[in-house]
C-alpha cells in the first residue's frame, strides 16, 4: 500500500447551461461632425471605414482631395481678421463706458429729443485751460476757463452740417448781460454756455455736448499716426509753452503735439490781419485731416493694425453726455458724411466790431446761418 494521501476528486460538471452572456461594459465615442452628416450619418462602422479609406487610398473617386495649404493660411489669416475687428470694436465700447463724461447740471442743461441716427445737434466745446507749461497769451492755467472754440454739429443718417461761432462774439448771456460768447463758459460752465447758445441762435435745440480735452487730444492724433496738412500760406506764431509754429506754404506731417498747437495760433506773423475766423479755420482743417486720415484707402493698412489703439484712444479726446451706442452712431456719421465745409458766423459787414472790440453779429446774418445748419 501507498503512504501517499488520496487524490482530491475531479470537479463536477456544470448542472446545466449559463444562465446569461458574461456581463461587460459598452463605451461609444462621440461623432465626429463630419460624420453627423451625409450618408455615413446613421452607420458609424460606415463612417469608420469611410476614414480608413481615405487614409489608406486618398485617390478614391468621389473622395474630396485634402484642401490646398494655401487655403488653411487663408482661413487662419480671415479669423485673425476677424478677431483684430473685434478686439477693436470692444475697445471702443469698453473706452467709451469707462471714459469720463460730464455733470449732471450739464446733461439737465440739454435740450430733450434728437438722435445721433435721425438727426441731433450737438455742441462742441473746446476750453482754453492748460496745463502749466503751456500756456500762450490769452490761455489760462488756473482759475475759470473760457471756451476756446465753439462748433455746433448737426449729424443724422450720415449727413453733417457744420456751424463755427467766433470766441469773440458779443451775446446776452442769461443772468449776465452782454459780453462775448466764450465768457458764457468762465460764468456758468457747460450749462450756461448751453443756455446761451440756444437763446443767441433761436430755433437751434443743443441735444449732446462734447467738451474737448486739450491734454488728451494729441494721444488720438498719435494713435491715428499723425495728420497731413496743406497750407496756402506760411504760419508764424508767437511762442507759447516756449515753443513757435512755423510752417511754410505747402504739405506738411503733423503728429499729436505739432497739431495741438498749430490749431492754437491766435496771432500769424505770415499774416498779420488774420482774426479769430482764420484760427477756427485752422482746428477745421485739423478735424477734416483726423477724418481724411482715416478714410483713405492709402492708409488703412495701417489703420488696420492700429485699430484698437485707435478705438480706445478716441472716446478719450474728450468727455461728452453720449456713451458707447451713440458715439458710436457719431463716428460713423462723420466717416460717411463727408468732410464738407464748416459755416462760421459771420461779422456785420458794415459794422464788424463793437466799441469793446467784440465781433457784432447781427439777426439776419444768425436767422439764415441758422436755416442753412439745420437744413430748412
């Protein structure tokens, strides 16, 4: 006999068969988007072998070809595009809503009613306080300011009008009495000079403002990359801030600073008789080149890249009661409206000056420069 233990007994059979197939998980990836449609729509084996065939024989007839390089550059290069476009346009808005804009007194002072996209009248102000180590005869750095050009607009469905006030003008400013126009600014700020406007042109109703910074207005003009000018004659000034404007007859480049000043020149020794229509002539043409800067076809390469440097610097230039949508119609409205001329009101011819040296303006010469801006 054997002293080894006996062996275990062979396993049973099972009694009978499986109850069920073996228990396993199923995980299915997501379609492509190319396979979401078209005929491998519903087969994703089909959609599967149509990929491996294309890999394996990218020849097969009814096959696309694979696109050309040159049309993946240009698909990347149109989203850059777009995406630059976009970038500028959210500058502007956010510039615009972040911008600082004018006192309750002067948004009360406005006259209800007119838009920017059926027509409106706007003021435009520009005041004559410096920063110190600018100041030319006449400007003040300390103390009220008084308004150093007075422009009124009248934009709507892509047309503008233009009418120039001189600085010099003799009005009655209500609660004041007589005295020049400008004066209105140094009494009461942007709410009298409001007041003052519209009792001085009867008919005319200021819905916006926009006061104009001098200190900030060169920075667009840089970001645009400077203006281009053509004079008729020289301009000579005197100095001011410890520096001249001298510039011959001819075309001239003018960046931010060069522009500010030569807009400023009160007294030309190219021309000694000139008065204070030659110098809102002068800030006219400045705004008509910012303009011709920006439509013209030579430049927009340029503009393009610069875009948002412009976007955000333009709202800046000045503060005003308009934000985002409505600077926003304003801009386009002078991009399409045309340069067009700018109406100064005019002297009395046969009496140009008062005994105080104020500019006399009389009511037939306002009632027609009137008819003529708002286009009756």
């Amino acid at each position: 006999m054997s002293d080894l233990p006996p062996s275990p007994p062979p396993p049973s059979p099972p009694s009978g068969p499986p109850s069920g197939p073996p228990e396993y998980k199923v995980y299915r990836s997501r379609k492509r988007l190319s396979d979401r449609f078209g005929p491998a729509a519903m087969s994703p084996l089909e959609a599967l072998k149509r990929r491996r065939r294309r890999q394996r024989e990218p020849g097969l007839p009814g096959e696309k070809p694979p696109k050309p390089t040159w049309r993946r550059v240009a698909k990347w290069v149109g989203i850059v595009i777009v995406a630059w476009i976009l970038v500028a346009i959210a500058s502007f808005f956010i510039s615009a809503q972040t911008a600082p804009g004018v006192s309750d007194a002067t948004k009360n002072a406005l006259s209800g009613g007119g838009s920017v996209l059926t027509g409106s009248n706007i003021l435009v102000l520009g005041s004559d306080q410096r920063v110190k180590g600018t100041k030319e005869p006449g400007a003040s750095t300390s103390g009220p300011s008084r308004s150093d050009s007075i422009m009124l607009l009248h934009v709507g469905a892509g047309s503008v009008r233009k009418l120039s006030i001189l600085r010099d003008t003799q009005v009655e400013i209500p609660g004041h009495g007589l005295n020049r126009i400008n004066a209105a600014y140094a009494l009461g700020g942007p709410p009298l000079t409001i007041k003052t406007v519209e009792s001085f042109l009867p008919g005319v109703k200021v819905n916006h403002i926009i006061l104009v910074s001098f200190t900030d207005f060169p920075k667009l003009i840089d970001a645009l990359g400077g203006i281009d000018i053509t004079l008729k004659k020289c301009v000579s000034s005197n100095s001011f801030g410890g520096k001249r404007v001298r510039l011959t007859k001819g075309e001239h480049h003018l960046d931010g600073e060069q522009a500010l000043r030569f807009s400023r020149v009160r007294e030309n020794r190219c021309s000694p008789n000139e008065d204070d229509r030659a110098r809102a002539a002068r800030q006219q043409q400045v705004l008509a080149a910012m303009r011709s800067r920006l439509t013209s076809p030579l430049h927009w390469p340029s503009d393009f890249f610069r875009g948002p440097f412009i976007a955000w610097e333009a709202p800046r230039a000045f503060r005003s009661d308009m934000h985002g949508p409505g600077l926003a119609a304003l801009f386009f409205d002078l991009l399409t409206g045309g340069a067009g001329a700018t109406d100064v009101l005019q002297p009395d011819r046969a009496q140009p000056f008062n005994s105080d040296g104020s500019v006399n303006v009389t009511e037939a010469e306002r009632s027609d420069a009137v008819k003529k801006f708002l286009g009756k």
